[in-house]
C-alpha cells in the first residue's frame, strides 16, 4: 500500500443490527488506497454472516470475546495502512472523509487529522439526527494532554491517525473497557501527536440507550478513576506535577468521585482521597459528600445529597 493509504479497522460483536450499514460506507471510499479489516470479537448473533457477506472486499477475522481493545489491536496488527481509522461497528463514515482527511495531513504534516461528526439519536427504535460535533482545535495544538485528560473527545470515526504514532503508542488500553477511545487521543497528545483538522463533516456517531456507559454506570466511573491514576503515574514519571495537571487530575478525580458516589461504589474514597492528596483546594461537594459517606454509607449519603440538590 502507499504512503497515503488507509486501513480502516472494524472491531464488532453482536452488531447485526447496524453492522451492514457500517460496512457499506467502509467500502464507498473508492477514491483512495483503502484496506478494511473487520475483527469480529466472538459474536453470536449474525454479525459474523454479515461481514462474510463483504468479502474479499472486507478481511474478516475472528477471534473469541477479549473487548473491543484486543479487537482494535489485533486489527491493526494486521493491517497495512500508512494511516489509520478505528470505526465502530454502529458508525459511520461520509463519502470522500478519507480523501479530504488524507488532503490536510499532506498539507498540516499531522500525526492526526480530526474533522467533525454528526451525532445520531436512538429514539424508540428510531433513529434521528442530533447535533453536530467539532473538537477545539487550538486546545489540541497548545496543550493536548490537558485538554485530552479533561473534557476534550472525539469520536474514533473522525479521526485519522498515522501509522507510525499508533505503533509508538502501543496500542487501546485492555484495561479500560468503557473509555479506551478517550484515553488513546490523550496517548496520542503524550506521545507527541501534532494535530490538524480538516473541516468538514466526515462521519455519524450512534448514541444508543444500551451503550455500557448507560447500562453500567459504575463501571464507567471506576475507569475515569483508573485513568486518571494512570495518567497521574504517567505525569509524575517525568517530574513534579505542574499546577495545571494537579488541577486537571483534581478534575478528573472530583467527577470520578460524583458518579461513584451516585453509584454507591466504595472506590468513591479513593477517589477523593486522591484528590484531596493533590492539595488543590476541594470543591464544596466532596467537602459535605465525604465525611457523610464515612459516617452514614452511601446509600444514605446519595439520599441526602438529593435532598440537598446536589
């Protein structure tokens, strides 16, 4: 393949019901040295008849059920593209998004090209178009590793990453099975990543009311927590922390601990133990939150809390 071809990497599992739809705007791009290879994570409905249905378009492989981590990762261990594109197994790219991407990291000298995605709602079966999402740029380009460890995201759909900066970053983290996309763009940033953007509208995110974040909503903040440790260990490697990655992981810890506490999981004390280490001065929640949970549970402290209005 050529130096501005691109791999398009599908991890899906017990996707039958948009999977199809996926796959079809994977192979439109005509326009340009495109591979895609899909890794089906061990499903057991149709998902795996679907993408058989592609080939030789599609190269399918399979594998038992290890998270979409272990599927993106084997993906790109056997692809061959000089650039790289992580698209779920529920969304979608627009026509020409390759080439126009491709056309701003030739003229940007990039590592990663990010444009911008329109949200798609599930509502009562139904699907409607929401709003559409754009990344701040500048953040990216001034300090990307705050930006990333704090509020900045994008879909995986709307970003092209050079080969050689995945390679560098080794990987998604296995370990972090809700927010492994977040995490990866903020190991973009800490690798060195120069970003550009290419402005226009180049893929559909799906929001589904069964996403893991929603069904599980424990787990999803037990891995803000983890994460925000790791980064803290990755910071603290190579030096003192600054101000503003004590304030960013301040941040971090202080949402980790709000859902935790809705939750009424125990590593809620953890996480505000860790934010209070960092000596940054403690919003008025943990201040009332914590010595509740410490004197009357959880459960209890939620209940208040909501009485509170807080």
């Amino acid at each position: 393949m050529s130096g501005r071809s691109v791999s398009i990497v599908i991890p899906f599992f017990n996707a039958a019901a948009t999977l199809r739809e996926t796959l079809i705007s994977a192979v439109g791009h005509r326009d340009i040295d495109v591979e895609i290879i899909a890794v089906d994570d061990g499903s057991t409905d149709d998902s795996l008849a679907i993408a058989r249905g592609f080939e030789p378009a599609v190269t399918v492989l399979t594998g038992p059920n290890r998270g979409v981590s272990a599927a993106r990762n084997r993906g790109f261990a056997a692809s061959n593209g000089a650039w790289i594109v992580f698209l779920d197994s529920d969304d979608l790219l627009l026509p020409g998004t390759l080439k126009r991407r491709l056309e701003a990291a030739a003229e940007t000298g990039a590592d990663v090209i990010v444009c911008d995605w329109q949200e798609l709602i599930d509502r009562g079966g139904k699907t409607v178009a929401g709003d559409t999402r754009s990344v701040d740029i500048s953040a990216l380009q001034s300090d990307g590793e705050i930006a990333c460890a704090t509020y900045l995201w994008a879909s995986t759909a709307a970003l092209l990453y050079r080969r050689s900066l995945v390679k560098k970053i080794g990987g998604f983290s296995a370990d972090l099975p809700v927010i492994q996309d977040a995490r990866f763009l903020f190991d973009a940033t800490f690798h060195g990543a120069r970003f550009g953007r290419s402005d226009h509208v180049g893929a559909l995110y799906r929001i589904l009311p069964q996403s893991l974040s929603r069904r599980d909503p424990a787990k999803f903040w037990r891995d803000v927590l983890t994460n925000g440790k790791q980064i803290e260990a990755l910071w603290s490697a190579r030096g003192p922390l600054t101000p503003k990655q004590r304030e960013a992981l301040a941040s971090i810890y202080d949402h980790a601990a709000r859902g935790l506490v809705a939750a009424e999981h125990g590593d809620y004390f953890e996480a505000v133990e860790r934010e209070r280490k960092l000596g940054v001065k403690l919003p008025l929640h943990p201040r009332i939150a914590y010595p509740l949970a410490r004197s009357i549970g959880l459960k209890q402290t939620k209940r208040v809390l909501k009485l509170l209005g807080r």
